[in-house]
C-alpha cells in the first residue's frame, strides 16, 4: 500500500485524462518537477516510519491512528482549496476539459477587462495557458494558492505512506519469532 501511495502522482498520468485529474492537484508549469517531489517524499517517508519506530517501538496503534486521522483533515483541507481554487474549462471543439488552478486575487488588467465575470467566464475567454493565466491573477495569489494545495496534498500522501509503513512494522514486530 505505501508503494501504491507512492506513485500515484506519476501513475495518474497513465490514467485517462478524465480520472487523472483527480490524481495529482494542477500546478502549472510546477506539475513535472512537483510530482517527482511528491514521489521522493513518499519514499522518504517509509525511512521516515521505520526510524522514528526505532526510536520509540511503544504506541504503534495510536501513532497509525494519528497519522490517518492527519491525513482525512488535510485530504479535507484540500478539497476544500481544490474547490476554492481549481477550474475546470470544458473545450467542446476538442471534445476534452482542461483543469487550471488559479489564484484568489486577479491583476488590474483582469479587473479593467472583464470585472465581474467569473472565473470560467475570464478563461474560456482568455484562454487556460500558463501565460494567460498569470496575466489574470497576481503572483502571490498564484503561488499561495498553488503552493497550498501542494503542500495539503504532499501532507496526505506522506502520512498515508508513513501510516502503511507503520502498520507493516507493527505486523512484522508483532509476528516476530
């Protein structure tokens, strides 16, 4: 289970585009080196479970408990933000939809041109490239917006991975001849 955990933001790319989405958060121009990340996080969690249970082998049923309970309030934290913060913009001449995290506050140039549109309306009007993208919302909101849903993402895996990691442990320990 933690190698499946693992790889899920390299093997969503291997699903069709319509399941994939819900696989790894949409980062933009950070999405490749963003999943190699999430993957050497996950594999250092397995070194992070078998070494803090060295360190104190007592408790190992509250420890897994903790770390799955950590892991549902952040998988909440980011749908929460996901739901805040990603588009998803149907392309009907390609028959295919794009999803494109934005920010929460838009530039001067996107207030000037299109005031209270909404979101779906500016980028099916604008367009979903990154370019596009960053002229509409401000640097800040772009990074904040992005790096939370990465950062709420990573937290979920890692403690999933480190959760299995520790309920393997806790099975061989116990087994122990």
């Amino acid at each position: 289970m933690a190698g499946i955990f693992s790889a899920i933001p390299l093997l969503s790319k291997l699903v069709p585009d319509g399941y994939a989405a819900y696989g790894f958060p949409p980062l933009g121009s950070l999405d490749g080196p963003a999943r190699i990340g999430t993957v050497v996080l996950a594999l250092a969690a397995t070194y992070f479970a078998f070494f803090a249970r060295a360190a104190s082998p007592s408790g190992d049923r509250k420890r897994i408990a903790a770390a799955i309970v950590l892991a549902l309030v952040c998988l909440c934290l980011y749908f929460g933000l996901f739901l805040r913060f990603v588009r998803n913009i149907e392309i009907p001449t390609k028959n295919i939809s794009v999803q494109v995290s934005v920010g929460y506050e838009r530039t001067d140039f996107a207030n000037a041109n299109f005031g209270s549109e909404s979101d779906w309306e500016i980028l099916r009007a604008r367009g979903t490239g990154e370019e596009e993208i960053w002229r509409l919302w401000t640097a800040k909101s772009l990074l904040v917006c992005r790096l939370s849903l990465y950062i709420a993402y990573s937290i979920v895996i890692f403690c999933l991975v480190t959760a299995f990691s520790w309920g393997v442990i806790y099975q061989l320990y116990l087994f122990k001849p």
